[in-house]
C-alpha cells in the first residue's frame, strides 16, 4: 500500500489515541508493522500524529499512575431512578433513597 499522507496520519492519530500498539495500528492501516515503522522514519507528519496519539494515552496512564501513588479514594455515584424509588450506588454498596 502506498502511503497516504492526507489519510495515514489521521487515522494513526486515532488509532494511538485508543491505546493501538505497533501490531494494532499496523493491523487498522493495512500494512505491516515494518511499514508502520518505515513510515515514521520518513513521513514526519506521520511520526508526528502517532507521537501526538501515543501522548495523550501516556498522559492518562500517567495521571491514573500518579492518583494512585498518592492515594487518592474516591467514590463514585450511580443514580438510579424508577417511579417510586431512587437508588443510589455507590461506594457503600445499594442503598434506597426517599423520594421527595
């Protein structure tokens, strides 16, 4: 396949933006991973869009990595609702709440 340079960086862009590896990102370009690699060695807006996705997945794991460390808790709400209850589910488990 030849290379698109309207195309290939968006969609690699996209693609490491989901978490797609080397295989993964070769996979959904339709090309091998030597062809993947080949292309950021001599496309530079092609290398430029698999960094800039791989940065934004880095930056969450990273963040995720650093709440953790310091041990941030937090506890997460779910509402739902029907005609005659709420329930609430969160980090004490279910519990029924009055409607007003």
């Amino acid at each position: 396949m030849k290379y698109d340079p309207d195309n290939h960086p968006k969609l690699a862009e996209e693609a490491c933006k989901a978490g797609a590896t080397g295989e993964e990102l070769a996979k959904a370009l339709g090309v091998s991973r030597r062809t993947v690699y080949a292309w950021m060695e001599t496309h530079v807006e092609f290398f430029q869009a698999v960094m800039a996705g791989r940065k934004i997945v880095e930056d969450i794991v990273e963040n995720k990595m650093f709440v953790r460390a310091k041990g941030m808790i937090f506890t997460e709400i779910k509402i739902v609702t029907s005609q005659t209850t709420v329930m609430g589910v969160g980090g004490d488990g279910v519990k029924e709440l009055r409607r007003r």
